[in-house]
C-alpha cells in the first residue's frame, strides 16, 4: 500500500434509523397542549378522540398521566385535595370535559367511550386511570354536587363495561366520606348508572370478586336509609352488627374463631363507629356483642378481646364500656363476661384517675 494512500474499510454499511422520541414537556406545557387541542376540537367528542389518539405519539402520556386525567375529566390540574391549580386562569383550562358536560346518562357515557379509546390504545394508561378514579374518589369533598353527580355516572359506565375494576369503590370508605353521607349519596348514583349498564347479577359479581359486596351494600346504603327514614342510630347499630357478623362462615374450632372474628371485625371497625357516635349506640352494640357472643358458644372466649379491639378502634368509648360494666350489661352471660372484662375496666379506671390527678396537679 502507498504510504500516502489511506486505508479504506471495505463491507456493507447499514443505515440506522433514528427512532421517533416523543418531545419532553413539562407538566405546563403539556396541559397547554392539551388544553388547546380539547378546545380545539369543542363537542365533537370523535374529534377529541382521535386529537388523544394522535397526540399520544409525541406527548408523554406515561409520565404526565395524572395531569391528562384530570383535565379529561375536571378541565384542569388538580392540587391535593381537588382544588383546581389554575381556576383563576381560564386560558389554562377547559370546558371541554366530563365536568362541564351535560348531566344526563347518554352525554357521560359518550365522555366514557373517549376513555375507553384511550386505553385501548395506550395500554399502559389502564393502571393509571385506575389510580386517577381511586384519587378523584377522595376529592369528592371539593366538588360540587353536580360535578360528583357526572363523576359518579362516569365510574358507573365505566365499572359497567370494564374499563374500571370495583376495587376503586374502596375510596368510599373514607372516614369523613361516609360520615357526612357523600360516599351513600354519590354510590346511589353510581349504582344507577352501572345497573342502566348491566344487570344486577353482574353487578354483585364484580363487587364479590373485588371482595366489596357486602361491606359495600351494608355501610353506603344504610347511611342513606338512616336519612332518608330519619332513622337514629341506636335503630341501625344492632342490625348493623348482625349483618357484619351474618357475613362470615365462622370456624368451628374454639380456638381459631377468635382469630377469625378479630380479623374480620377490625375491616369493618372504622364503619362500625360510624354509627356509634352516641353513647346509647355504644352500649347498644356492647350488648348486641354479650348476645352474640353468648348464644355462639365458640365465641364465649372472644368477648373481651372483640371489646378490646373496638375501644382501640374508636368504635367504644371509654365511658360506655365503663357504665357497660357497672350497670348497663345484659343477663346473658353476665358472669362469664363481667370476669373477662375485670383486669381491663380497672386498667381503664386506673388510667382514668392518673389523667385526672395530673390535671389536678396542672
């Protein structure tokens, strides 16, 4: 070779093609994208579908899934709690979404196929919508009754057709949700729409296979009735008890039942106390508890420690199980059950006078 000659590589060159990268946006700029493609494409829900279909190719729908949800569904970004990030800035938001939409069954359920075009598209939106319904579930709070009234239907239709599994109704058992009534209130109307959906058998076999069936019927709907009857919780705390407890095929061995019920009862703990925020109703279910516990003899042994798990609960006051113990306990039992519950009442009593010496010496 000539020494002035340089070397040539000899073989076959191939072409790399560069991939297509989707553009990096940050949360603002992809809401502004978005914003201005849904307002774009006004009413025309076809038209917002395909504007979602397209746009996903250079938009980062993984990572800014909760911003594209909320806006889908609410018109804007969200701040924890629901609070809507720019209401004072309508160039930032939309009117184009579930919650400026018409209140009637056909209009949401037209919202619910955009959702379901999405999805089907961008698989991997599916656990991310299901975290954003999940979420707008505990924002309930800072909705206004109409806009909790489409979100209901909207999750309805959606738990009908299956874009949405029922384990996201476990929302609803927030405690300030089910106290002030607006989980019973709004799952009246999510129920409307997903039975106008599907039959009720299907119904009740979705919440059985999430395990919400009966948890689920019982505490939503009975504070609905407690309003709707006025009906006071001292009539509803027994039948409640009885129906938590009818829910379970219980062990038959002695020594395992207790187990068994403590389980179970420390799931519904939280909506036991719901509905025992009087004193009357406590003692109603300390009794409604010696009854049960007394004509089921394999859970003779469990009555303390069941008692025990409610005070660390919430569900029984000190109190009531003091004036249980002193004056209010039933026949049933009582033996039995006052000498179980001895080293427990004078450890509360004990504690009950440390807390007034040192107030005392305050």
């Amino acid at each position: 070779m000539n020494k002035h000659q340089k070397p040539v590589l000899t073989g076959q060159r191939f072409k790399t093609r560069k991939r297509d990268e989707k553009e990096k946006f940050e949360p603002t700029v992809f809401r502004d994208t978005l914003v201005q493609g849904l307002n774009e494409a006004g009413d025309d829900l076809e038209a917002v579908a395909k504007f979602l279909d397209s746009t996903g190719s250079r938009l980062d729908y993984r990572r800014y899934a909760d911003t594209l949800f909320d806006i889908l569904v609410a018109g804007s970004m969200l701040a924890p709690g629901g609070t809507r990030i720019d209401d004072g800035d309508k160039t930032k938001m939309t009117n184009h979404c579930v919650f400026s939409a018409n209140e009637d069954h056909e209009t949401i359920r037209n919202y619910a196929q955009v959702f379901n075009k999405l999805i089907r598209r961008y698989k991997y939106l599916e656990k991310a919508f299901e975290d954003e319904m999940k979420k707008l579930l505990l924002f309930l709070k800072a909705f206004s009754e109409t806009e909790q009234t489409k979100l209901a239907m909207l999750s309805g239709i959606l738990l009908g057709n299956g874009t949405l599994p029922a384990t996201i109704l476990t929302s609803l058992f927030t405690d300030s949700l089910v106290k002030e009534g607006i989980a019973a209130s709004f799952a009246v109307k999510l129920f409307k729409a997903w039975m106008a959906e599907k039959d009720a058998n299907s119904v009740t076999s979705s919440l059985r296979k999430a395990n919400l069936d009966k948890r689920l019927l019982v505490v939503l709907y009975v504070k609905e009735e407690m309003k709707r009857n006025d009906l006071p919780e001292t009539a509803v705390i027994g039948l409640l008890w009885t129906c938590i407890m009818n829910a379970v095929e219980w062990n038959k061995k002695e020594e395992l039942v207790a187990e068994q019920a403590l389980k179970h009862l420390k799931q519904y703990a939280p909506l036991l106390a719901v509905f025992s925020s009087q004193g009357q109703s406590e003692l109603i279910l300390l009794q409604k508890v010696q009854e049960y516990c007394y004509d089921n003899i394999h859970f003779m042994k469990a009555f303390q420690k069941i008692v025990v798990l409610f005070y660390k609960a919430d569900v029984l006051s000190e109190e009531a199980i003091l004036k249980w113990y002193k004056e209010a306990h039933v026949a049933k039992g009582k033996s039995v059950f006052l000498d179980q519950m001895k080293k427990f009442v004078e450890w509360l009593q004990n504690a009950e006078e440390e807390s007034e010496s040192e107030g005392e010496e305050n």
